[in-house]
C-alpha cells in the first residue's frame, strides 16, 4: 500500500529539504518507487535536484488552483519529482477563497497513488494552507527537528497542528517519527537537546537516529546529488539507511 509521507516543520532550517531529497534517493535504492512532491514555494528541493526553476511550465500550483494534473518529471537519479517554482507562493492566498481547498492536494495525488510505494511531500516552513493540504493528502508525517533547544521548544506548537489536523482533516493521518538533524556529537548542548527530544517526543512516535550536522550535504546540495552519490563513504550514509529501513516498515 502506497504511504504518503509530509516532511513537515514549522521551523526553517531543520534540514528537511534535504531529509526529503535523501530519504526519497535511499528508499529508491531500495528499489521502491518514489516521488518527491516540492510544496515549498522557495523551490528549494527542485533546486537541489537540478531542475531549473524558472524554465518550469507547470508546478503544483496548476494542480491546486486550476484542478490540472500534477506535473511529475521522470527518472532523476531513480525519483520522480513534481517541482515547483515561486509562482506557488500564490496559491496560498488564492487558497483561501477556493471550494475544498483543504483537499485539493490529495485529490491531485489520487490518480498516480498506485504508481508509487512512498510519495515524500516537502513542506513550507509554516503553519499556512500548503503546509494543511499536505498533512490532509497525508498518510504519516514525519518531523526533523533540529536538536538546538530553540528548535525543540516550538514543536509543541507542530504537535497542536497535527492534532487539529487528525481531529477533522485526516483521522488517518498517523505520526511517523522524529528525525533529529544537524546534531553535532561534540556540542553539550546538542546532547542535552537530544536527550530532551528523546524522553518528551519518544513516547509519542519513534526519535531515530541524529542526523548530523555535516556540511557534507550542503556541498552535495551545491552539486545537485544525494549525499549517497556525492559521498559514497560518508558516515552519515548509514543513518540514512537505517532510517528508510524503518521508513519502510510503516
């Protein structure tokens, strides 16, 4: 059965561009279908996946707003993305005066859900209307949350929104896990951090392994590949794969 996953955090910069990027590459690897879906008006993920954003005839916001089929380039490095570009910054606000917005996500994915195992949708860094449709087209939302005590103290806020979200938008809608990102072994208030997510949020849904802060991935990034193929020895390499293996396992 296909799982439909929303990478999603209120929070910038927690990694989860690159979380969806890499996470999507290792379960492919694993020889399961994959698209990645780039809600994120800065086009961020498009970006990293060599897609130049401006030369784009479609995105999703001609399957949000005028009801089109979802646009899906084929077969980049074994994924398939739908990109997007700025221009989906205004369907947030068109949005708002349009009938059954909070499921126009999900009917978009309906037709192509049985083409894929595990279709990743990367949030916008915000409680706004993008970020509710994903989690309405949602089967599981999976968290990273950057293990500095700042980022932890809002994913109260992120836990709320979901909640509202599985009352009357999604009942279905079940919490993957916490992915704890750019965490660095050597920094005591990294480990403090971690310690705290793990007690407070392990009760609620898994806390995988950290993944660690690394400029590794931002210099794939820069060279549009996963940090698999940019860095085929890099340590990190093995948490990413461990954490498709309990992906997986959803």
């Amino acid at each position: 059965m296909s799982k439909t996953i929303a990478i999603f955090n209120q929070a910038g910069g927690v990694g989860k561009t690159t979380l969806t990027h890499n996470l999507g590459y290792h379960l492919a690897k694993r020889s399961h279908s994959v698209l990645l879906v780039d809600l994120d008006p800065q086009a961020s993920l498009t970006t990293f996946m060599g897609v130049d954003t401006e030369s784009l005839e479609k995105t999703p916001f001609d399957a949000l707003i005028n009801e089109e089929p979802l646009f899906i380039l084929k077969d980049i490095e074994g994924i398939d993305l739908a990109p997007t570009n700025i221009t989906l910054s205004v369907a947030e606000i068109q949005l708002v005066n349009l009938d059954f917005r909070e499921v126009r996500l999900k009917e978009s994915l309906e037709p192509i859900r049985d083409d894929y195992d595990f279709i990743l949708i990367d949030c916008p860094p915000s409680l706004g209307l993008l970020s509710y449709t994903s989690l309405v087209a949602a089967t599981h939302v999976l968290v990273p949350i950057e293990t500095h005590f700042k980022a932890f103290q809002g994913t109260n806020l992120l836990l709320q929104t979901i909640a509202k979200v599985r009352k009357r938008g999604n009942r279905q809608l079940q919490l993957a896990g916490f992915v704890p990102s750019r965490y660095a072994v050597s920094n005591s208030q990294d480990k403090r951090t971690l310690k705290a997510i793990q007690e407070q949020f392990g009760t609620v849904a898994p806390v995988y392994e950290p993944i660690p802060r690394t400029t590794a991935f931002a210099d794939a990034s820069e060279q549009q590949l996963p940090l698999a193929l940019y860095d085929p020895k890099h340590s990190a390499l093995k948490i990413l794969d461990g954490l498709a293996t309990q992906i997986e396992k959803l």
